[in-house]
C-alpha cells in the first residue's frame, strides 16, 4: 500500500512543482515590471509560452537529481539543498537556452527574481509539506511497516531510535532472531529460517537487519530471503558505533571499502572555504575588540605580578602541539598544565575572575586562528596532559583532531565546557566533525553570541 500512496504523492509532487515554477515567470514579469515599475521589451506572452519548457525541464532535472526519492530519512538543510543546486542548474540550462535562441532581450532584473522566487516556492513548499507529514505520521497515518532481524543491543538500540523520531513514520511490526533475547512489546516471528515465510504473509516494506557480530554468519540466509521476496534490506552493521553518520564508500575493482573517517572537511574546497571564514573573521573581530584586549591587558598587569599573556600547550589540528593565548587570569601557579580551572577556583584574581565572567580572556585567541592553529568553531583543545589521558578512556577521543580546534563549538553552546562530561563533549564533536557545514559554523557563532548575551541579562 505504501508504494502505491508513494507514486501517487511523487506524481502530484511532481504536479505542485511543475505549476509553482510555472507561475513563478510570469509572477516574475509582473513583480518586475509592475511593483517595481518599467518598460518591458519583451511581452509578457513570451514568458508565459517560456514557462511551459521551463517548468517541464525543471521537474525533469528534479526526477534525475532524485528529488522525488523518499525523504524520511533525510535531514530538511540536505533537501532544500538539493532543490536550490537543482533549480541553479536549471537557471544556468535556462540562460543558455536564451542566448542559443537569440532571446536576449528577457529582462535580466525579472530572471533574478524567477530564480529567488523558484527557490522560496519549491523550498517552501517542501518544508510546508514535510510539517505536514511529520504531523500525520506522529498520528500514526502514512506508516511504513518494517520488520526487525535481530533482538541483540543492536536491535535495541534501533527501536529507542525510532520511539525518539515518530515523524520518520516507522513502525515495527515484528522480529525474527536466532538469539534467546526478546523485545519487550515486540511480536516475534520466528528465527531465520523463517524469514522467508514471514516476508510473504506480513508483506512489509522494509527488513532492517540488526545482527550481532556472532550472527553475521547468518547473513547470506537473510540477503537471499530479502531479494526472493522483493523487499528492501537495510544493514546496521555491528561495528555501528565506530562508524561516523555518513561513511564515505570506495572501491577496489568492484570490492567496496569503507572509509570510517573522511569528514567534510577532508574536502579541499570545504577546507579552503572554512579557512577563509576564519581569516577574514578573525582579522575584522581583532581590529572591533581591540580596545577591549588594550584594556584588559592594562587591568590584568595591575591585578597582579607577571604575564599579560598566558600561553598554554594545547593539542590541535593532526595532535600536533601549540600554544593558545588568553588573558591571564590566575596567579601564577604550576598546575597551569595538568588541572582544569572552576567558577570557584581561588587562583583566580578578581580582575581575573570578571573577564572569564565575559569571555574576554579569550579574545587574544584570534591570533591564534589567524595564525592557522585554530579556528573560529571547532572542538576545544585539550591539555596534552588529559588528551594521553583520555585517548585511552573515551571511544572516539582523538577524531577531534581531525580538525582545527576553535574558540566555541558544538559542545560549548550545548553546555560542556570546563569541568564537565567529557563523553557528552565528545560525542558532541564527532556530531559537528561529521556533519559540518558553513551554516552550521554560523549557527554555533550565533548562538554563542546570543548565549553570551543571555549571561549578561542574567547578570544585571
């Protein structure tokens, strides 16, 4: 059944946005030429009878750029980005096709606002649409019937996952396993061998497998259960938990192999463009807080004997060694390298304790992202003392070397930082690595700056 509901919702999806590109040409003309007035020298005829190609060529290159493809797993930021390169693509073939055709004249002002309107209609319409459906599948409606293969931790896991995530639209509505464990609420159909049979009466739309490492030897049991009865296999493999969210796969003459650590910014042009951030950033923030860092430099000589500048060994980028500038805001103590500071600490001066209050003790850190060694958000580095430490307590520790370290970060803005969970941390990190992009760098700057000013209202 829910095939048949699929095809039909591509097919009207497909509909919606061949009108909505349509319409948004001749809108175009009249937003053009009528609320921002002037003269047209091409009628508003011509864009209409364009319209017509365009929105076909359009629709076409969302269905080769799978656009209608099932979205529920994916996240909205990654759709309405396939929609905004689909309609670049399709804006690019458009004006190619005016110069082709010697129709030069289209007014350029009119197709600047058909390329920001095709996108605000397809895109919203797209978000409006997943509201929607997340709403009904919370109610129970539009589910898609899964059966389980497995009842380990693995299994486990699965299912707290989906009761996390209702709008995803999931239900599972049995299990099959070899192993004694049971799924409390869970309706189990048998073992293995049974797979077969149980796909053919149940009928469902899914087999998600989540075996356990002494299963796998059952694998080929449950592939050739899956292709005989044409429903699609998921795998969740038993390594899962080393594995980051979207592992980059290649292959070696038709031999896949997985990469568990190739991250966005492995890409040089996502690298080059982070960089730039961070260049450009640090430099216009060092210029506007320089007479906060003069000031502060004057209160921290004043409050007591020694450095302006405390410089710390920190672990960044690849484990290689640096050292990261703040203001000092302690006397001088010789635990500095081996023991984290608190909101308590009786190191701290008062003068001290007013700039850790605000953060203006590490402002002097944008020296050290214009230098390369950090960036503006990224992981925070550790002390070479805990990061030996830690390697070989916490799973996953050293990924966060991956990257350059940065002043804020995931974790800071979820709450861990100082003295707090350092799992918590982490997995907070992996997140971000995994899953960067330049937005959600914008995102964490933001909500840092609106989180410090949160901090201050609270404290007037």
């Amino acid at each position: 059944m829910i095939r048949e509901n699929q095809r039909l919702f591509n097919h009207l999806n497909m509909a919606l946005d061949y009108l909505l590109v349509f319409l948004s040409l001749p809108a175009s003309f009249w937003l053009r030429f009528n609320l921002f007035q002037g003269i047209p020298s091409v009628p508003l005829i011509r864009y209409v009878q364009a319209a017509f190609f365009v929105a076909a060529g359009q629709v076409l290159i969302y269905a080769f750029l799978g656009i209608y493809e099932s979205v529920r797993k994916k996240r909205l930021y990654q759709d309405l980005g396939r929609i905004f390169w689909a309609n670049t693509l399709g804006f690019i073939l458009f004006q190619m096709a005016l110069f082709l055709l010697r129709s030069i004249h289209f007014s350029r002002g009119a197709l600047v606002i058909y390329f920001a309107l095709v996108n605000a209609l397809t895109g919203g319409k797209r978000i409006f649409v997943r509201k929607v459906l997340h709403h009904f599948r919370g109610l129970g409606y539009n589910q898609k019937f899964v059966i389980l293969v497995g009842s380990g931790p693995l299994a486990q896991r699965y299912l707290e996952q989906l009761e996390l995530s209702p709008e995803l639209g999931l239900t599972v509505i049995g299990y099959v396993s070899d192993s004694r464990g049971e799924l409390p609420g869970r309706k189990r159909f048998g073992d293995l061998s049974q797979l077969g049979a149980v796909l053919d009466r149940s009928k469902p739309d899914e087999v998600v497998a989540a075996l356990e490492m002494e299963d796998y030897a059952r694998m080929p049991l449950l592939i050739q259960a899956c292709e005989k009865s044409g429903v699609r296999l998921s795998l969740i493999p038993f390594y899962a938990d080393y594995m980051p969210a979207r592992p980059q796969i290649d292959s070696l003459n038709g031999l896949p192999l997985i990469n568990l650590r190739r991250i966005p910014l492995d890409n040089l042009g996502n690298a080059f463009l982070k960089r730039t951030v961070d260049i450009v950033g640090s430099l216009v923030l060092i210029v506007v807080t320089s007479p906060v860092m003069l000031l502060a430099a004057i209160g921290v000589k004043l409050s007591s004997p020694g450095p302006v500048i405390f410089r710390q060994k920190r672990v960044g980028l690849n484990k290689k060694e640096f050292y990261m500038y703040k203001f000092r805001s302690m006397r001088l103590n010789e635990s500095s390298d081996t023991a984290w500071s608190t909101d308590s600490d009786d190191r701290k001066t008062k003068f001290g304790a007013f700039i850790r209050k605000f953060s203006i003790d590490e402002l002097p850190q944008f020296f050290n992202v214009l230098k390369g060694e950090m960036s503006l958000v990224g992981p925070r580095p550790e002390l070479p003392f805990y990061v030996e430490q830690f390697k070989e307590e916490i799973p996953l520790y050293m990924v966060k070397h991956q990257v350059r370290p940065g002043i804020t970060g995931w974790a800071q803005v979820n709450g861990y930082r100082g003295d707090t969970s350092v799992k918590e941390r982490i997995r907070c990190d992996v997140y971000y690595i995994e899953n960067w992009t330049l937005l959600f760098d914008i995102k964490i700057l933001f909500m840092t700056l609106f989180k410090g000013i949160k901090n201050q209202e609270k404290l007037r």
